[in-house]
C-alpha cells in the first residue's frame, strides 16, 4: 500500500508550455463545435449528475440512482423532503461540479499529480457506475472507465500529461456551454423543469439569478486554473 501511495503521489515534471497551450485549443474546438460537442457532452452530463449525487448524500437525502440518456441529458433520482436546505444544495450542485472539478484538477495538475488525478478520475466513474440505473448509462460509464484504465496502465507519462490537460480544460470549458445553452432554453420557455427553475421554485429567488450564479462560478474556476496552468 505505502508503495501504491507513492506512485499516485509521485510528482511530475512541468509540461512544455506548448502540451498546456495546445491541450486547451483541442478542448476549446471539442466544446465550440457541434459534432464533437454533441460525442463528449455526455462526459460533462456524467459530472452533472455525479454533482447532484453527492450533494445529495452530503445532505442526507436518499438517493435511489442515476439515469443517463443518449440524447447527453441525464437525471438524478434522490427521495426526501421536496424542500429545505438539503434539496435546493442538491439542485445547486449539478451545474457547478463541471467547473469545480476543472479547477480541483487543475490544482493537482498545476502540482504534477497526474496519476493521482487519472486514479482519481476511474473511482469516480466506478462510484458513478455503482448509481447508475439504466443499460446506456452503463454502458457510457464502462467505455469511459475503460479508457480511463487503458490510459493509465499502457500510455506512457508524456501521453497521460496531454490527456489530462485536454480532460482538465474540457471540464472547464464544457462547463460553461451547458449554462448558456440553459439560458437560450429558459428564454423560449423550454426549460420549465431545469436546475434554475426548481431552484427558483425552492426559494425567492428568480430562476435567471441562478444561471447568472452558474456562469459566475464557471467563469471563476476558469479563470482560477488558467492562472495554476499558466505556462509562463
């Protein structure tokens, strides 16, 4: 065990600044683009709802699964009181853990941890695949382990520092599309049940305010981990 811990703590060499520069223009291209857009969306649905999953055994609500769905959406089924603290941290959670994972593995990044994040990455996914409650969720959450897995077992170090850089941006980035494409949705009136909306229902706030609160604290963990990262 003390010889596992010491290869997932074991520190890196900084990266060329180029690997850094290069990894956030690919993960600017993936989020900006629709098509590869629409192929990883679903890792940040999986971040969503793994947000909303936590937040909900942290307040101690009972949660009874997770459903992800090929269109990229997803949802998170918790039972408890329909309100209170415990239900509106829950529904707050979602669109903040994109981001706030971003940042968190920038730091680690930003210290050279990369296998402690890459390990850090496939329990998640376990842990999300323990929740999960239908077959295509499954299924996403076992091709993204896999390949989590096979990176860290076959590639060498060089490769899994850009990969990781390129998964650290994409949370970030990929954490703020989400928001504005919620924004456009809410003012067609086609998001009456989104984060925002059950959030505004909860408390005497209106549902605009929370999106402007998403994108404060997405920007913030942008701005945070471009500053850990700065190759400079």
């Amino acid at each position: 065990m003390d010889k596992l811990w010491a290869q997932l703590i074991e520190s890196q060499p900084a990266p060329a600044p180029w690997v850094v520069v290069v990894s956030a223009l690919a993960a600017l291209a993936i989020v900006s683009f629709s098509t590869p857009w629409q192929l990883a969306r679903g890792l940040i649905t999986i971040a969503h709802e793994g947000g909303h999953a936590v937040m909900a055994l942290l307040t101690r609500r009972k949660l009874e699964g997770i459903r992800l769905h090929s269109d990229t959406s997803g949802v998170t089924l918790t039972r408890g009181r329909p309100n209170g603290p415990g239900m509106v941290l829950t529904a707050l959670a979602g669109y903040l853990a994109p981001p706030l994972l971003g940042l968190a593995a920038a730091w680690l990044t930003d210290q050279g941890r990369i296998t402690l994040l890459i390990w850090g990455m496939l329990l998640f996914l376990v842990c999300m695949l323990l929740l999960i409650r239908n077959l295509y969720g499954a299924l996403i959450l076992l091709a993204a382990g896999g390949a989590v897995f096979a990176l860290s077992m076959y590639a060498p170090d060089e490769v899994q520092q850009v990969v990781a850089f390129v998964v650290v941006w994409f949370l970030l980035f990929g954490g703020v599309r989400p928001i504005l494409e919620l924004q456009r949705k809410r003012r067609r009136r086609q998001a009456r049940d989104s984060d925002a909306d059950q959030l505004a229902r909860l408390t005497l706030l209106p549902g605009g305010f929370y999106v402007f609160f998403f994108l404060l604290v997405a920007g913030a963990s942008v701005a945070g981990a471009a500053y850990l990262m700065n190759p400079l």
